[in-house]
C-alpha cells in the first residue's frame, strides 16, 4: 500500500513563506511526476505546479516566480516553496505523485491535503 503525507500548512501573514512537504511511503517500486494541486473554499481543485523524476517543473502561470517545487528521489519526497504569500493563496494543499507500486500497479496518489491560510 502507497501514502503519501503532508506536511508544513499553517497560517502566516501576507508576504510570508511556507515550504509544503509530500513524503511517500509503502510498496514503491518507482515515482515518475509528483506535484501540487490546491482547492479554495468553494472552487476547483487546481494544479499549482509538477515536476518530473528528472526534475523537470512546470507551473501554473500565475505562480511562477513565488512557488518552486523541488524534490528528493531518495526521500521519495516532493516540496513547495511558497513565498510572498498573498491572501488570495488560502487553500487546502494536496500532493499528488504518479507512482508504480511493488505489485507493479501504476497510478496516481494524493495526500490528504494540508491547510494554508494567509491572513493578518
């Protein structure tokens, strides 16, 4: 069985940073893509950013330059850097990461998603 949990939400003041970890975990037998995803109260759940198992990244456009998504292959461990935080960030945060298990199943998993509210 495959997990993935999160952690780092929290709350913080307009302009702050947060940094967001996803660790996997369970009967891995190789993670291709990781990323973020994140849903507003009341809205979609959207995609905030991915990176490949090569390290390759691709974000949404409005968050380039504030977010970067990183990773640790032998952590089997993807990170979000947020930085000048706005109120308008607020939102439950999920990971997802693509990933074939011991049993060579392949297929997406999530986290169980982290809060991040930005407010004064």
């Amino acid at each position: 069985q495959v997990q993935l949990v999160e952690s780092g939400g929290g709350l913080v003041q307009p302009g702050g940073s947060l940094r967001l970890s996803c660790a996997a975990s369970g009967s891995i037998f190789s993670i291709y893509n990781m990323g973020w995803y994140r849903q507003a109260p009341g809205k979609q759940r959207d995609l905030v950013g991915i990176i490949t198992n090569s390290g390759f990244t691709n974000y949404a456009d409005s968050l380039k330059g504030r977010f970067t998504i990183s990773r640790d292959n032998a952590e089997n461990t993807v990170y979000l850097q947020m930085n000048n935080l706005k109120p308008e960030d607020t939102a439950v945060y999920y990971c997802v990461a693509n990933i074939r298990s011991a049993d060579r199943l392949r297929g997406d998993y999530w986290g169980q998603g982290t809060q991040v509210t930005v407010s004064s």
